[in-house]
C-alpha cells in the first residue's frame, strides 16, 4: 500500500515538532526537507527520535563519490527510513551513497535506510529541462536516470507521478517510485508543474506520495492528512 510522507517545510523546529505532535496519530513518515535541514537538523532529527517516527531525509546530495558517501554516514541514524541523492551524480555517486549507508547501518545495528535518486524535480517541465541543455521531455530523461539508479543498486526513484506507470514497466513493481507535486483535487499547484491527485498517484503506482502546502498550511493538518490518506486507502 502506498504511504504518505508529510513535508516539515516550516521554518522553525517548533513549527515543526508541533506538526509531528498534531500527526502523531496517523500512520505517516515525516520529510525532512532543506529548509529544516539548514535550519535545526539536530533539533528536528533529535524530537523524531524521541518520538519514535520514522522521517525522510530530503538532503538530494548530490557531489562527488567521497563527498557524497560521507554525508550519508552523517545522516543514517535511527528512525531515518529514507535519504536521497541526486542522480545527476551518476552511478560512481550513487553507490557510494548506497556502500555508505549500509556501512553506517551496520555499524549502529539499525536497519538499512532506502536509498532514492532524485531524477527530474516535479517543478520543470520540457521547457525547463530545453532551457537546462537536456534533450527530450521529463519523461524520457526520468527513466534514463532511473536506470542509472538501478545500476548503482538503489532502492528507488524520486520522480513525478506521470513517470510511475512507465518506470514500473521498465523496472519491475520492486523498484520504488517516491512522488512528490501530489495535490489534492481542488488545490493550488504553486511551483509545481507536473502534478496528480493522491488517488492518481497511487492508480498510477506510487509507492510513497509526499505532501506538504496542502496539509502543512491547512488550519487543521490532522483533518487535511486524513482526507489525503482516505484517498490513498480507497484504492488499496
């Protein structure tokens, strides 16, 4: 079944933790995202701990192999189930990423975190990635990655919904696809230009759909993550 993934895009570690308190109830993954990350990673990382949820590091690292392999060391701890990277960093990045994480884990004794490669943000469209010097649309450079993914032993991509159907016919149901641009019917896109409905998403194939303005900025986040996951079980 798909799962949710509520974005902690806040400004401030109360804002945050006050999110994770009101959603405690619910069944969802926490995404800590750059924005908490450059702002109170230790806070925010710490009171998830505490409170024995599970979170999504949205770090998209994305530099050399050495680099990259030593961040993840940082950022495996326990309660994060998963971290990404960027594939734009190719696939030598990728293992790295991949090698170091499960080095880490082992060392703590703690499960293994998933590892997802960024592959287009949901925010370009073909005339963004024209612009960036890249040929063909979101799509056919959204598998491309993908399978570089694959290769550097990931557990999974980070990709807008309008990929999923193709990239599981491409790499088989285990091949984990993570969607954020989710919205529900009737909600703003803002910067977002490929997007989809939870329900959408999760016909499509989606295994994890991230939300954030949409619950996040609700005056009752509780009401607004349980409409989203009456979505997401109504196709289960």
């Amino acid at each position: 079944m798909a799962q949710l993934i509520v974005a902690l895009d806040v400004p401030s570690a109360d804002d945050a933790e006050r999110l994770i308190d009101q959603l405690f109830p619910l069944d969802v993954i926490f995404k800590i995202g750059l924005e908490s990350l450059c702002g109170y990673p230790e806070r925010i990382f710490s009171y998830c701990e505490a409170r024995d949820v599970r979170y999504f590091v949205d770090a998209k690292l994305h530099d050399i192999p050495r680099t990259v392999g030593a961040a993840m060391t940082q950022l495996v701890r326990p309660g994060a189930h998963i971290i990404n990277v960027h594939a734009l960093g190719g696939v030598e990045m990728m293992r790295s990423a991949v090698e170091s994480a499960s080095e880490r884990a082992e060392e703590l004794g703690i499960s293994v975190p998933l590892i997802f490669a960024v592959t287009i943000l949901t925010s370009h469209g073909a005339e963004d990635l024209a612009e960036l010097g890249f040929q063909g649309g979101p799509g056919e450079n959204t598998t491309r990655l993908a399978a570089l993914a694959r290769d550097a032993g990931c557990s999974g991509v980070v990709c807008s919904a309008h990929e999923v159907a193709d990239l599981k016919s491409f790499f088989g149901h285990d091949f984990l696809a993570l969607t954020p641009g989710i919205r529900p019917a009737g909600e703003a896109h803002g910067d977002q230009k490929r997007v989809m409905t939870p329900a959408q998403a999760v016909a499509a194939g989606a295994d994890y759909l991230v939300v954030g303005r949409p619950i996040v900025q609700s005056a009752d986040p509780l009401a607004a993550a349980r409409a989203v996951l009456e979505d997401i079980h109504a196709l289960a």
